[in-house]
C-alpha cells in the first residue's frame, strides 16, 4: 500500500481521476466523488477501508478480488467506474447540493453517450441528492437513463456501518444476477 504525506493529499483535492469507461458497458458504476487517497492514487476506491473491490469479487462481478490499480482490468468485464461528482473530498458530507444536482446532470448526460446496461450508483444518499429523488431505496430505480437502467447500491465506504460486506455483496449480486438476465 503507498503512503502519501499530508501534503500530497493535500495536492490531490485539484486531480481529477480518470473515469474507467467504454461504450455499452453491462454496468456502470458510479460512485459519490474521489476520495484524497483515490485522488492522489489515481485509481478509483483506493482507501484500505473501502469494501468496492472486495464486494465486486464476492458478488460473482469478477472471478479474483482486484486492487484498485488494476482498475482498467473492469473493462473486459464489461464494468466501468465514474463519479456523481469529479472533486475530491475527504469526506462526502464537504459537496453542497448543487455539486450533486450538476454531478447528476454530467452523469446522466455521459450515461447518454456511454449506453450502458445499468447504471449502478453507490450510495442512496447521492442518488437522492444528484437526481432530486428524495424516496429511492437501495435497489432498481424505476429510473431510466434513454435505455439505461438504474439500481442503487450500498454505498461501500468503511464508514458505512449499516451494511456488512456480506450484505453488500447480496446486494450487488442481486445486480449481477439481473445483469445476467438481460
């Protein structure tokens, strides 16, 4: 695991790290915003304590746990990584409101090129503010994008204690097995 020094975390609040896409994707994932370590690392979900990696591998996404540096790997599986938000935060709780409402607005807008399958954001909390649907749940959205289907899921930080990654991985694999069924 790389150390970064307080200043290098710091630096990283003006990177921006790249999106993991291509056209027509099976899901897309699309997390809340960077993180200061995933910033400065450049590969999405970077932070020892967050579940993503570990989650997609149990969930049956992909066949080995991956590191965050092998993120590009995503795309022979069909998956990809965005963003709701492109600024790094150490914290989500530091975006206002109309960071989420323009976040939903680009994602829906790169949904729209993109045309995947499914769009999967991690995190009711930044589903509900970037698309102003104050009653979503974790789970399908009635929700499409064009011919994009929504699903929201778990939000993996560490800091989300309510899921396990066990429950977490039920529920990704509820969107894997829906996935395979399209």
């Amino acid at each position: 695991m790389t150390r970064f020094t307080q200043e290098q975390l710091a630096a990283a609040r003006d990177r921006l790290v790249p999106d993991v896409v291509a056209d027509g994707l099976h899901v897309l994932f699309c997390g809340i915003n960077p993180g200061l370590m995933t910033a400065a690392s450049g590969h999405h979900f970077a932070r020892p304590g967050n579940r993503f990696w570990p989650v997609l591998h149990l969930s049956g996404f992909t066949p080995r746990l991956l590191k965050p540096s092998e993120q590009h790997e995503l795309l022979s599986y069909g998956l990809g990584i965005t963003n709701v938000v492109a600024r790094a935060t150490a914290r989500a709780d530091e975006l206002g409101a109309e960071e989420y409402r323009e976040g939903g607005r680009l994602l829906a807008a790169k949904v729209g090129r993109l045309r995947p399958r499914w769009l999967a954001v991690v995190g009711v909390t930044a589903y509900r503010a970037a698309f102003d649907d104050r009653k979503a749940q974790v789970g399908p959205q009635e929700r499409t994008i064009g011919d994009t289907r929504v699903w929201v899921l778990p939000n993996p930080s560490g800091l989300n204690a309510h899921w396990t990654a066990a429950t977490m991985a039920e529920e990704y694999g509820r969107l894997r097995v829906a996935t395979d069924a399209a």
